[in-house]
C-alpha cells in the first residue's frame, strides 16, 4: 500500500469527530477523511450523474441523500481504508477534482452525557476550530430531523503532508442518545456546483428512517 494512500486516510479521518469534548478524536478522524480522498484516487468506485440529492441511503441507524454521481463506500473496504471504528458510513463522488475524490464520511459517537443535538453539534464545532490551518467559511442554522444544528464550513490542514481542505459539517444525536456528525471533504478550490452538493449531503443528515 503507497505512502500517499495512508496519509490520505489518515487525513480525511481527522477532520471529523470525536468524543464531545476531545479534539484529538476530531483532529484524528479529519486526518481520515481528507486522507481518504487521496486514497479513494487509487480505488475509485463507479458512479453517475450530477444532480443534487437523488438517493436515499439509510443503514438502519444513520443516513443521508446523495447526488447520483455519488456512490457508497462498502464496508468490506473499511479496513483496507484504515478508517477507524468510529466510521459508520463514508462516500466518494465518482469524478476527481484536482485529482482527488471529494469523500463524505458519517461517524457515530456513544455518548455517557444526555446532550441534545444543537449543543453536540455546536460542541463539534468548537472542537475543530483547534485544527491546524482552521478558517471558518461559515456557519448557519440548519434543521435535522425537526431540530436546529449548526452546518459548519471551514477549511483547515489537519496532516502537515496533505494539503488544506475544505469540510463541510453537521452534527445531531439520535432519539437513543447516539451522536452523529457528517464531515463532507473537498479540495480547497470547488466549483459552485461542488459546494452545492456538500451542503445538501451535509444537511440530509437523518437518524429517522426515510418514509418510502
């Protein structure tokens, strides 16, 4: 397996999230992620088109809508990826942007403290913005399954040897009292039509199942 694919996971992971108050969980599983579109460049998965928000994907607990040239990660290929446990989803989109693959990675956290979803989620927020290389590109109110989170966009660099990416978050916890954050990572420079398609991914972000 080449350097570049491990850093690559390494990177795409670390971005993401971690215990409510940890910011080396986030640091680590934004590193997966962002590293994760450097490895997706050497296994891509197929895909289609360009509309936003086109397929359902529900795995029982967590799910998200997709752009139909999206595709879904299989698990079997977790390890291989080298994403940590705490992955319970990711994504990559089927064409290369400044030859990588935008990825989108769903975690789940098990948490010991009753907390409700605009706190982990502004929680999660605060955790990144310790991240090497952190800018906020915005940050607004969006509404998961009838509640308000805060959809978070900012750019940072969480492995010196990858370069600085965009992410695109959203945070809520489940009716159990399970946390879920989807981190969308995207090279630094996107298309208004990639920018699109993370904020809508990101904002899909549901822990009740979809009504057919």
């Amino acid at each position: 397996m080449s350097s570049t694919f491990e850093g690559a996971s390494r990177s795409a992971i670390s971005a993401i999230r971690g215990t409510l108050y940890d910011c080396t969980m986030h640091r680590r599983i934004l590193s997966s992620a962002v590293g994760l579109m450097a490895c997706l460049t050497l296994v891509s998965c197929g895909g289609g088109g360009g509309t936003v928000c086109t397929q359902q994907y529900w795995n029982g607990s967590v799910g998200v809508c997709l752009p139909d040239a999206w595709k879904v990660v299989e698990r079997e290929r977790f390890e291989q990826l080298r994403l940590p446990p705490e992955v319970a989803a990711a994504f990559q989109a089927e064409d290369p942007v400044s030859g990588l693959y935008p990825t989108a990675v769903i975690t789940k956290e098990i948490l010991t403290l009753p907390t409700d979803s605009i706190a982990y989620s502004r929680a999660n927020v605060q955790a990144v913005s310790s991240l090497p290389g952190y800018e906020q590109l915005d940050k607004r109110i969006v509404t998961v399954d009838g509640k308000e989170v805060e959809q978070h966009v900012y750019t940072a660099q969480p492995e010196a040897d990858q370069p600085k990416s965009r992410f695109y978050q959203v945070s809520a916890v489940s009716g159990s009292g399970t946390g879920y954050t989807v981190t969308v990572s995207l090279p630094f420079s996107v298309s208004e039509a990639l920018d699109r398609q993370a904020l809508a991914i990101s904002q899909s972000l549901t822990t009740v199942e979809p009504k057919e």
